[in-house]
C-alpha cells in the first residue's frame, strides 16, 4: 500500500495523531496534499521557519513560528460542518523533549477525535516521548520502487539513446534501489553529464557515498571473486548454488554462518561471493549502532536494516559477530544488546527481501542458540586452517601478485592461514628477502593461540559442515594429532 492509502485507512477510522517517518518530505507532502484533494478534506501546514499555512492561505503565517502557541491554536481549525482537517507539523520531533509542548499534542490528540483535526508529524525519525507512544500511530513513507525509479529515470533521459537496452536497464534499477526519489534523479543527471547516458557506475557512486554518511553500513563492489581465494571448495560451492539458484528458481537464500580461527579468509570469502554473484555487498558496523540516547540503538538497528531491505539483492556482511553483539549476557546496558540482538533475530527469520547474509564468528560458542538455528542461516560452515592442498593453492596465487618467482624455497608452512601466507609474500617483496627469511617475521595463529584454536575445533567437530569437504566437519581425536605431529617431526626418533 502506498502511503496515501495507509494515510486515508486511518484517517477515515480518526486516529487524530500520526507520525509519518521521511526522508523526502516535500514528496511526502506533495501525496498527502492530492489525498487531501480527492477526499476533500482540509490541509494546514507548519514549520519553525515560515509559520503556519492555513487552508484557503496562499502563503504561511510567518508570525506563528512558536510551536506551542500553534498547537494551543489546531482547535480554532475545527469547523462546524465535521470536516476533517489535517495538519502537517514538520521536523516537529525536534520539539518534543519540552513538557508543556508534549502535554498540549496529547490534549489535541484527544480533542481531534471529536473535532476531526488530525494531528500529522512528518519528520526522518521516529523519536515519541512515553507520554505519547500509545496516542500516535507511525507511519512509514517507503523509498520509491522500482516501478517510480524507471518512471523517475525516463522523466530524466529524454533524449534517444540516453536510456540503455532492457539488459543494462535491469543494472540501473538495481543500483538505484534504496535511493530516494531526488537521490535517484541526481544521480540520473550526474549520469547523462557523465557519460552521455544511464549507467549503474555512477548510481553505485552515489550509494556509497549516502551509507558512507550513516557510518552504519558500508557498500563494497568489485574487487576479486572465487579464482582469487584459495580453498574453501564445499563452501564456495555452496554459496554459488544459493544465490544462483534463488536468481532462476525464485527462491531465495537466506545465508551462511561462518566459523573459524582468525586469518582463514571469512571476510575475503564474503567480498568475493559478491563478485562472483554479481550483487552489492553491505558490511554492517553493529558497534556503531549504539546510541547515547535511550532508544537511540534500537532505532539505528531498524534503520539499518531497513536500508539493507531497500538495497536487495544484495550481500550484508557481518564480521565477527560475536564482538559484535559482546555483552548480551550482561546487565549493565540496561538489556540494549539484547534489545538489539532481539530485532536482528526477528529481522533475519522473517525478512522477505532477497538479501544472503555472510556472518563470520571466531567463537560461536558466545552466541545463543537461537542465532544459528535452522531457517535463519541455509548452513553453518567451519573454516579451518588450510590444508596442503589449499596452502599450496594460496601461496599460487600470492606469489603471483607480488611477483615472487614460483621457483622460490618456500619455508615449512604447517597449520599457517592464508593471511599469513599472504603476509610472507608481502614481508618478501617489502623488504626484498627470500620467502624462507621473511617467514621469520611471522608468527603463526596456530602458535600464539593454539589452545583456543583446540577448542573451537572440538566446538565445531559435528556441528558445522566443513568448508573444505562436502559434509560435516569432523576433528580428529587428540592421540591421532599427536601422532600425525610425532611423523613430520624429523627429529621426533
């Protein structure tokens, strides 16, 4: 439903106080004011800088700027006849943390039932005081759809040839999904100036830099996909039969849990599955959620996601989970993790956009139970160190990229990550050493945090499926690891 639909729903019903969340407000305004036309009721409008407009005024009132003096005044807009009259106060949340102000809404709230003057906050946030969450009703005014984007982009290209072909028109919908509708048509006329034509480069452009703003999300395009990670063949398999499948089928993945020790290539596993898919990949920062004010977190955590919802199909990423959400146990945030944790549970069993999220973990053990149950991730896969094969592999591949010859010593590398191969490659190339002198400089993970790395193996051991391996990861038993150590020991006799 539109919002002039919804708008009409609750007006004719008399709910005399709504709150209309927007970013684009003279849009919003332009839709209430032709519902106010085809129903025939009235419309005022105020805000703090030119006052109140009345109806039948063809310009505001610039002496009535007071917001409590204009809400003392709505009851003098109430006519004989029983019209309805809506007014439109915005950015008025800015104006709510004053208890006289918050107590003469909720009078004119009760009275409008009577009078049928509907009270309308339009402004980009949610923000109720509790003395009136249970008299107002919130209201979202959606981001345009596809349908308005493709309306919004042949208003804007007018010229032949300036619009691509159906193919490359799929593209640009895509990138201006999550736009709003002056976002949408700037970036369209950036794009004709540009290059003389829509292009999805410059909508992408565009996008980044709004979620640069938020500092909630950031967007990541391009960069490398499956033929630049080593290894990892059952999970890559996976996660391409998921989302290419959901693309032709219709129906839709949901995601991947990833555990593992540090340096295993999560992150760099969840950016080139963007790539390989061709879709967006979106990293939330869930530290930045959290707010200073009360509700603050809460609301930064719906608005993530809600932007992520407008953004599909598209990857969200989720890096270290587990730090993420540090604290869900504890009491001394006055349970706002939990509350948090609580809508992102809720967000990824009943979200229905087509978006695959990648959530990485280095300890699944301190997330409940719940987090990764079935239906909210399609699998919860075990990333461990890379085996002989997929070392072989990522030493290929990085030798390659800084130019290290493959006829080069490679020093001993049991039980290394690919991120400490790839710092290797990097120390040699830096300092110009061979590969056997600049390991020196590396310290491996399996050697600084060996006993955690044993237990998140015995952690995962029957309950992840393997990364590497079609199947169920197994560990094996300790005797046959001490084993397996005791034969490549050379010294060990």
């Amino acid at each position: 439903m539109t919002l002039a639909e919804r708008l009409r729903e609750y007006v004719q019903a008399c709910f005399s106080g709504l709150w209309i969340q927007s970013h684009e407000h003279s849009d919003a305004l332009a839709e209430i004011a032709r519902l106010c036309r085809d129903q025939q009721w009235r419309l005022a409008r105020w805000d703090c800088e030119t006052g109140l407009s009345l109806p039948g005024q063809s310009a505001a009132d610039p002496g009535q700027t007071d917001p409590l003096a204009v809400i003392r005044s709505l009851s003098a807009l109430a006519t004989a006849e029983g019209t309805t009259t809506l007014v439109v106060l915005q950015n008025f949340h800015r104006f709510l943390q004053s208890a006289g102000i918050i107590q003469s809404v909720a009078n004119a709230i009760v009275a409008g039932r009577q009078s049928r003057v509907i009270l309308v906050i339009l402004a980009p946030i949610v923000q109720l005081p509790p003395e009136l969450e249970r008299l107002v009703v919130s209201l979202d005014h959606e981001l345009p759809t596809r349908d308005e984007i493709l309306a919004i982009a042949r208003g804007v290209a007018t010229e032949p040839g300036e619009l691509p072909g159906e193919v490359e028109l799929a593209g640009v919908l895509d990138a201006a999904s999550g736009l709003t509708r002056l976002e949408a048509e700037n970036a369209f006329a950036q794009s004709l100036v540009r290059h003389q034509r829509i292009t999805p480069e410059t909508l992408w452009e565009l996008k980044g830099q709004a979620l640069r703003k938020s500092s909630l999300l950031s967007l990541s395009r391009g960069g490398s996909d499956f033929s630049s990670l080593g290894g990892l063949s059952a999970l890559k398999a996976f996660c391409r039969r998921a989302l290419l499948r959901s693309r032709s089928a219709g129906h839709r993945g949901r995601g991947v849990l990833l555990l593992s020790p540090p340096g295993c290539g999560k992150s760099a596993f969840a950016r080139a599955l963007g790539r390989e898919t061709q879709r967006p990949v979106l990293q939330l920062d869930v530290g930045a959620l959290l707010g200073s004010l009360v509700g603050q977190s809460e609301e930064r955590t719906r608005q993530a996601l809600k932007s992520v919802d407008a953004m599909a199909p598209c990857i969200l990423m989720l890096d270290e989970i587990e730090k993420g959400f540090a604290g869900l146990q504890g009491t001394g945030d006055s349970g706002v993790v939990s509350r948090m944790f609580g809508t992102f549970l809720t967000w990824l069993n009943d979200h229905t956009s087509d978006v695959f999220v990648v959530a990485t973990s280095n300890d699944a053990s301190k997330l409940p139970p719940e987090f990764s149950r079935a239906e909210r991730f399609d699998g919860v896969f075990f990333v461990d160190l890379p085996d002989a094969k997929e070392r072989e592999a990522i030493w290929r591949l990085h030798r390659q990229a800084y130019g290290i010859a493959a006829t080069e010593i490679q020093p001993d590398d049991d039980d290394w990550t690919g991120a400490e191969i790839q710092a290797c490659c990097r120390l040699s190339a830096v300092l110009d050493l061979p590969l056997v002198e600049a390991a020196q400089n590396v310290v491996p993970v399996a050697v600084t945090a060996a006993e955690s790395i044993d237990r998140l193996r015995s952690w995962a051991s029957g309950r992840c499926l393997s990364a590497s391996h079609p199947g169920v990861f197994r560990h094996p038993p300790t005797e046959a690891r001490a084993r397996r150590r005791v034969q490549r020991d050379p010294l060990a006799n």
